[in-house]
C-alpha cells in the first residue's frame, strides 16, 4: 500500500539523458527514511514540468526532503495545492464530508498540455474512511473516466499524469459505498471543472452535454473533445461569437470520419439552453437571437485574471442525437486566446 506522495514541479524527468528512474528512486528513499517506512516502495513520486529537464535528485534528497519532512503538517492541504502549481492561475481545492464524519479531499494542478486519456495533470484524493482497496480502485478508475478523463484545454497530452487515491483508514466506523463514491465524483468533478477553468489564457469554459449519442462512451468523449478542440470554435467562444456554424462543423467532422453511417436526422444542437439546429437545419431568426447567444457567452466570461475566477459558469452547448437507448454525458473544454500563445510561446524563458 502506498504511504506517502512526493511530488515535485518545474521538472517532468522525462527523457533527460540521465537515468530518471533512478534519480525518483533515490527521492523516494529519502522519504521513506525521512518519515520512518520500511521501503521506498511504499513513496509514490510524480513529477511536473518541462520534458527533457533532469531531476536534480541529490539536491532534493539531500536538502530539499528533509526540510519537506521537518515541515509536515495537517491543519491544512492548501499549502501543497499551491506548491505543486506550475502555470496554474489558483491551487485547486475540493472537499467532502461524509456521514460517519469520514472526508474526501482532493487537490490538483494542470493548466495547458491536458486532454482527455490524461495529461500533464497531477490529482491527489485523501480520505480517511476505511476502505478496502479494491473497492477503491475500482471506483477511483470509474469516477476518472467521467471526469478527468473528459475535459480537455489544448488538446495535447503529455508525458506526465497521475490520480490517485490514498486511503489511512483512520474513521473505523462503517462507510456507505455508495456515498462514498458519489463524494469521490462530486470532489473529481469539481477538480477537472477547476483544472480547465484555470487553463493557461482560458477565458470561458465550454460544457459540451451529448446525449443520446448512437455508440459508446469512448466514442462520445471523442467527439465532445473533437468539438471544444476546434480551433475555430474556440476563437469563436473566445470573442464571445456564436458562429454556430462552426459548431456543427467540427461535429459534422467527426461523425463523418468516424461514424458515416449513423443517422443525424434526429440531432438537435443547443446554445445556452435555445435550440439552435432541429431537423437537418439551423434554426436562427434575426438579430435578437445573434444577441441572446452571444450574451450567453459573454455571461460565462471572466478573462485572464490570476485570481479565483469569479463564478463557475459554463457556455452551454447541447448535442442530442435522439436516440434514446444512446450515450449520454459531459465534455469540458476552454476558449483559445492570445494569452494562451504568449504563455506558451515564452514556457520556459
């Protein structure tokens, strides 16, 4: 079972040209003499950063862990929300209480490199519940497939992923299963609704809801990540432009590429609850509406600020298929701004 995390950020120790497995082993053997464990293998690393960049494992070991250990506390888990943060604009918080007094708390960090299947984002769930380990596993692996696993920024993965959930088994008394997963859901979905609103330049986040969709569940984050990939559907969202054009397009796109012979004669496509497309075509009359749409995504702007965005809302996009024995559920995305270019144009000077 595992024991302890360390996690270090500005360097990813991938492809160095050093031995990176070696230099996170001998960090994990300073934890574990640090704390007492009996093992290295009881320590989990993860690390965050630029590729390429080697791990400066003496360092860490020598100098860096000791202080780290000396410095343990439990009052509260901000401190290492915040530490392990890289382009991040705010550390990232979510919590649970449940009803035998047990608590799910969750941390993160990700701004840019994410996209569905994981990547470049680092999330740590603490619970003091006892829970048996399969049973955690098998529901921490299907919690991440709903959440993590369905937003996306950029559209780049990255070399570098982890979630995990550390159970110290510390509240003895009875733990409702489904309570408990349904906390870890509530703590996950706050923290990848989190990760995407701090994106590197976001400025809007996007909530693709498909429904009814005629194939699986893989099949559909697909598409939702193909739509809030689009580059021009991005731009569009950024300049708060509701060129639904380009929407149906990047649909259009995927089904097209990948599932031609589905009907789409049942689809319906909304924004901001309105319908927009019913019946093969768009349904958009005058200037008013062009104004309603476009102050929807106006409304769920917050721009570029370093602080904690200032409300959770979404620009609300609907895809019905109408087939009702279909798939159904949420893909988040953010905008493309010009923040988002200088960011990653000046990474790593």
């Amino acid at each position: 079972p595992l024991q302890a995390l360390v996690i270090n950020n500005k360097v990813s120790n991938v492809c160095s040209g050093g031995d990176g497995e070696a230099d996170a082993e001998l960090v994990c053997s300073a934890v574990a003499k640090g704390l007492g464990l009996e093992s290295s293998s009881l320590v989990l690393p993860s690390s965050t950063g630029v590729i390429g960049w080697r791990l400066p494992a003496k360092e860490l070991a020598e100098d860096v862990v000791p202080v780290a250990v000396k410095n343990l506390q439990s009052d509260s888990v901000l401190s290492a929300a915040s530490a392990i943060m890289t382009t991040d604009r705010f550390p990232k918080v979510r919590s649970k209480t449940l009803s035998n007094g047990a608590r799910v708390v969750g941390i993160a960090k990700g701004a840019g490199m994410i996209e569905p299947n994981m990547a470049t984002m680092l999330s740590y769930i603490l619970t003091d519940a006892t829970i048996p380990k399969d049973k955690l596993q098998s529901m921490l692996s299907s919690v991440v497939d709903e959440t993590f696993n369905c937003l996306s920024i950029d559209g780049d993965e990255s070399t570098s992923d982890t979630v995990v959930c550390v159970a110290s088994n510390q509240v003895s008394e009875d733990v409702d299963m489904g309570e408990f997963e349904t906390a870890l859901m509530q703590v996950c979905k706050g923290l990848a609704a989190d990760i995407v609103r701090n994106g590197e330049g976001t400025s809007h986040v996007m909530r693709v809801s498909i429904s009814n969709f005629p194939g699986t569940k893989r099949q559909a984050r697909f598409l939702g990540r193909h739509i809030v990939n689009s580059p021009l559907f991005k731009c569009a969202v950024s300049g708060n432009d509701p060129n639904t054009g380009r929407l149906a397009g990047a649909i259009g796109s995927y089904m097209g590429k990948y599932m031609p012979d589905s009907d789409l004669s049942k689809m319906s496509l909304t924004l901001g609850g309105r319908c927009i497309f019913s019946e093969g075509k768009f349904v958009l009359e005058g200037d008013t509406v062009e104004k309603e749409l476009s102050d929807h995504m106006a409304s769920a702007e917050y721009g570029d600020s370093t602080d904690f965005p200032p409300h959770q809302r979404f620009v609300e996009i609907g895809v019905d298929f109408g087939d009702l024995d279909g798939t159904s559920l949420s893909v988040l995305g953010s905008d493309l701004t010009k923040e988002y270019v200088v960011i990653n144009a000046d990474y790593r000077s």
